[in-house]
C-alpha cells in the first residue's frame, strides 16, 4: 500500500516537474515532440540484419539520442559509422579497472586483429558495455560485411587508438602536450576515423588531419571537463584526465576544488581548462564548413554544439565540482533539429554569447577566454548576416502557447485520473 503510494507519488512529482520545465522554456515542448518523433523513424530504419539490427541497438544504449543523427545517413555510410563506433566502445570496455593489467594491454593491442575473428567476444564492462562485448561477435559480422574501405579505415584506427589507449593506462598527464596526445589518442582518432570513412563513401573532400583532430580534441576535453566529479571519485583509483600543469597552479591536488573553501582557486582552474578547449573552436567550424553532405553536416554539428553549450554550462560554474552539469533535455533536442551551416553559425554565436558574459575581468585566463571567444563571434556573426533562423533562445509564440496549453490540460487531466 505504502510502495504504491510511493510509486504514485513519484510519478505526479515527475509529471509536475516536467510541467514546470515546460513552462519555464515552452518552445522545449515541441523539440521533445519532434525528438518523439524522430526516434520512432529512427525505430523504423534498423536494418533486418540481425548483425547490423544488433549494432543499431546498442548504439541507441550507447550513445541515446545522437544515434538519431547517425541512422539519417546515407544507409552504406551509416552501418560503417556505427559499426566504427561500436569497435571503439569496445575498447573502452577493454579499458575495465577490473581485468588485470597484462590481459586488458594485450586485447587493446591487439582488439584491431580480434574484428577478424568471427567468434570474438568477451565478458567485460557493465550494464549495456556488457551486453556489447558479450556479443560483440555480431558487431564483428557487421564489420565483416562491409566493403573493403571501411574495414582498413577502422582496422588502422582501431590499432592506433588501442596504442594509445595503453601508453596511458598508467601514465600520468603533466604537460598540456601530454593533454592534448590524450585526447588524440581517445577522440582526435574518431574524427580522423570519420573523416577517411565519409571519404571512402566518395561523399566528401579529404579534410586535412589537424581539422579532424581538432573536431576530436573539442569533444573529449569536454568530457573531461564536464566529469571532473565523477571521475576523481572514481574508484579504486582517480581517473580524472586534468594535466598536472593547469591544475596545479591553483591547488596542491586536484581533489581540492571540492573543497569549498577553495572554490576559487577551482573555477580558475576551470575557466583555464575551458578556455584551452575553446581553442579548436574555429577548427570544428572550417571543418564543418567544408562538408558537403547535409545528413554528414547534421552528424557532426549535433556533437560539435552539444560540446560548445556544455563548456558554456560548465564555465565559472561551481557545480562541476559538487554534482552533474548537463544540458537540459529540451535545448538538446533543438540540437538536433539543425540543418546547415547557417545554423552552426548561429549556435556557435549564442553559446560563446553566454560564455563572454560570464567571464570576470579578475580571472587569470580573462584576456585568452575573450580572444577564443571574439574570434568565433566574430565569424559567426559575418556568415550569419541576416539569414539567421536557428537560436537557442526561447521565442514563445502564439503557437507554442497553443500547444503548451494543451499540454498543461492533458497532464492536469492524467493527474486527476491518476488521484482516482
């Protein structure tokens, strides 16, 4: 009697609490619906294969609503990127603080050789990582089946991240050079991987390696920013990536910025580490720039801004330090309803927006987080012009009142029948 109460409790709760989001930012609803609804076209498109339906699942697990974007490729081109990911995501689950040292070196080094061998599987990770690497045999079939291209792409990718991935396990990160060989070895790999696949497809130009290197660097050093917490709480041992040369600048250890008493010092360090990923900020945008197929822009757009807006969440944000600094749901569904350049323009634009009018004058790394900052305005802002249409700001409009109303009705009556 009491769970059932409990249970019925929580969902009103729930129900409220969505409520209350959606009043504080309506244009969210509609996003959300048109998320609804893309994900149940996406539902549609998983191949009959059971090798690649298998892959199409664990990358909806995996990686949530991004897989969205991935499955609006051109088919050919989305199994191989999908199935390149899933390969990648096993190295990850190789890389398991519970399997000994020796054993996790050799099925890194050798995980490239591994996608060859029809039978491969092995029990590791948790959750969803241990349902992939259980039947990573049937991401091996998928790969198998892709044309000869795509398979020397991920092969050699794969090699060299494994390489890097074990040049790290027990290598502690010091220099801003070691920072950045990192983040190489972890994501710069991914987006020299993307750009030869999207290549091999014949869909788009080579893109000079420093421009897909830096498409990876933007996305992993946000990462790293953004789970400070989670990461130097990880157990048995920390596995926080922030280099040595930032961090101890400011602190005898990097476990100090939880203290609260050394909040400062903390957000110093942070803004220095956001300020260093904002550093690739026009690299991603050249790149971006130069592609040509609008589901590959959409693709890599999607990653790129959801980055951008998260280092726009997370500087001079104390939280990063006392819990969890994540988007909310609604704006990243606007995300992924972007649709060309013009409207990287203008995320780019709005995101920097919010980070140039946090930044204290007073903040040791003030004069470089403007510089970075007023460099991608100031492109944005020519290529934007007066064709702009995308805004990550509310417009609450005659439509969007219609529909959130109708929305508030809809649950009021949910709640009423529930209390019955």
């Amino acid at each position: 009697m009491c769970l059932a109460r409990f249970e019925r409790d929580s969902k009103q709760s729930f129900k409220m609490g969505i409520i209350g989001a959606i009043l504080k930012n309506p244009e969210d609803l509609h996003h959300l619906l048109k998320l609804k609804m893309a994900s149940a076209a996406a539902n549609r498109a998983i191949p009959s294969d059971p090798n690649l339906a298998f892959c199409y699942q664990m990358l909806r697990r995996v990686s949530g609503s991004f897989s969205i974007v991935i499955l609006q490729l051109e088919p050919g081109l989305r199994n191989a990127v999908c199935v390149f990911y899933l390969v990648l995501r096993g190295l990850q689950a190789v890389d398991d603080l519970t399997i000994p040292y020796d054993l996790k070196v050799e099925l890194l080094r050798n995980l490239h050789k591994k996608i060859f061998d029809r039978d491969f599987h092995f029990p590791c990770g948790n959750n969803d990582y241990k349902l992939l690497m259980d039947k990573f045999y049937l991401v091996i079939l998928a790969f198998l089946g892709l044309t000869t291209g795509y398979q020397e792409v991920i092969t050699e990718i794969t090699e060299r991240m494994g390489e890097g991935m074990v040049k790290y396990l027990n290598t502690e990160i010091i220099s801003r050079e070691d920072y950045n060989e990192y983040c190489h070895f972890s994501a710069g790999l991914m987006g020299l991987g993307l750009t030869r696949i999207f290549y091999t497809a014949g869909m788009e130009q080579f893109t000079p390696d420093y421009l897909s290197n830096a498409m990876g660097l933007f996305l992993q050093k946000t990462n790293v920013i953004r789970d400070y917490l989670e990461n130097i709480n990880a157990q048995p041992t920390s596995r926080l990536r922030w280099p040595k040369e930032v961090w101890s600048k400011y602190a005898d250890k990097p476990e100090a910025f939880m203290d609260e008493t050394n909040y400062k010092q903390g957000l110093h360090c942070l803004n220095e580490m956001v300020t260093d990923a904002l550093s690739h900020g026009l690299d991603c945008l050249h790149y971006m720039a130069a592609l040509q197929d609008q589901p590959n822009l959409r693709f890599c757009a999607t990653f790129q801004i959801t980055a951008l807006g998260t280092l726009a969440m997370c500087y001079n944000n104390v939280e990063v330090f006392r819990g969890s600094v994540r988007m909310r749901r609604g704006l990243t569904a606007k995300i992924l309803d972007v649709k060309n350049m013009v409207d990287v323009y203008g995320a780019f634009y709005d995101f920097t927006r919010l980070i140039a009018a946090k930044i204290d004058k007073t903040d040791p790394s003030a004069v470089t987080t403007h510089k970075f900052v007023d460099d991608i305005r100031s492109i944005c802002r020519f290529e934007i012009k007066n064709r702009r249409a995308f805004t990550i700001e509310s417009k609450f409009g005659h439509e969007t009142f219609l529909v959130v109303a109708l929305f508030v009705i809809l649950v009021i009556m949910l709640l009423i029948v529930t209390k019955q």
